[in-house]
C-alpha cells in the first residue's frame, strides 16, 4: 500500500480499511501488582540481557550478592540509592525498573438515568447536559469526559464552546445542524462527527426536537491535576 493511499485511508471513514498504529483487541502480558517483584523482574532481565552474573553486577555496583539476590526475587524494597547505582551498571533509565508495575486501573459505571447533571457555560432552560463519567488522566495522561446532551426547547441564542482537546459526537435523537468552525453538519440519528474542539463549536439550528447526543472530550491532563 503507497504512502497516498494510507493517507486516503485516513481521511476518507466509511470509505475503505483505516490505517492505525494500535491494534484494539490486542492483549498485554499480564504484568505485577506487586511493586518490590516488578523490580526485581526487570533488573534480572536487564542483567541477563547484558550476559552477566550476580557476582558481575554486585561488582559494578557495590551491592552484596544477598542484596541483589533479594531485590531480584522481589524480597526488598530497594532504597532511591541502590536503584540509581543499578540502572548505571545496567545502562537503563531509572524508570525502566518500574514498566512492570500494574499501576491501579478505574473503571466508572453510570446507571441509565443517573448521570451527574451539571451546568456548562451555556446552559439554560432546556439544554440538559448529564456527566456520565469520569477519570483523570493517571497512567494515560489523558482526561476524559463522556457527556449526554439533551435539548428539549428551542432557543434564539445557542451555546458556543470552545476548548482544548478533540471532541467526538453520536446522534441518538432527533436533528441538529453542528457548527464546528465555519462548517455546518446537519445530524441525525446514527450521525458521527468527531472534530478539534478548539475551534469555535455548537448546535446551529435546532431542526427536530428532543435531541440527545452523546459528546465525549479528551484532553491531556494539566500538570498538578488528578
């Protein structure tokens, strides 16, 4: 496949197989929970990767044989110290000793009806915006925020938002015409519009009422934040 065809693979949904870079469904191997045997597995495969002995590595870094001994079968809690002097013998980031870690992963679960009804800039009488979920950026650095929109009423004046991230929308109910930027989208139900929401955006016209419409937004997480 040329480089013009990916291309036109990406720009072009529903028209032909797109190209991604992370397969969905793929499985990781399962990693520790336990953080003392998730560096010791990674400083024995670091040392086995380099062909060396305990006895070579307790050499190169000061360490006795019954130390490293206990840090390689996860018995000890290596000190800041004695993980800096090994990631110089094994040439490797400190961080490295830590990629096996499972960190603690969330998960959110909204009963129908139960979301956490919020007002965004915006909102007035008959624009309903419902919080369905939400977990900080942690391992991911990303931050995201599920939202189901409700519009019940007509109005002169319609919301305009504009923010950092990507925004993605699936029509459930009803018809709205979507300004992102100076382009207009007429939705229905079945519709998808997925954009860069730092451009100016909103629900235009509102042609067929109720409409609801999930909108979901992802940006990365601010420093000091979660």
């Amino acid at each position: 496949m040329t480089g013009k065809t990916k291309d036109s693979a990406r720009q072009k949904p529903g028209r032909g197989k797109a190209v991604f870079t992370q397969d969905p469904h793929a499985v990781r191997e399962p990693k520790d929970n336990n953080l003392e045997m998730a560096i010791g597995h990674e400083v024995r495969a670091y040392r086995k990767k380099l062909g060396i002995t305990v006895t070579d590595l307790a050499a190169a870094t000061g360490i006795s044989l019954g130390m490293l001994s206990k840090i390689e079968n996860g018995n000890i809690s290596p000190s800041l110290t004695t993980l800096q002097s090994l990631s110089r013998a094994l040439g490797v980031p400190l961080t490295a000793f830590f990629r096996g870690y499972e960190e603690p992963h969330n998960a959110v679960f909204v009963k129908s009806g139960q979301g956490v009804e919020l007002e965004r800039r915006g909102t007035r009488a008959g624009h309903q915006y419902n919080l369905l979920g939400y977990i900080n950026g942690g391992a991911s650095g990303v931050v995201v925020e599920p939202y189901l929109i409700t519009l019940t009423a007509d109005s002169d004046v319609f919301p305009t938002f504009q923010h950092e991230g990507l925004e993605f929308l699936y029509m459930l109910e009803g018809e709205v015409v979507y300004r992102h930027g100076d382009q207009l989208f007429p939705m229905q139900p079945g519709d998808s519009l997925f954009f860069d929401a730092d451009a100016p955006h909103g629900p235009e016209v509102l042609v067929k009422l109720p409409a609801r419409y999930l909108s979901i937004i992802s940006y990365p997480q601010r420093p000091g934040k979660g």
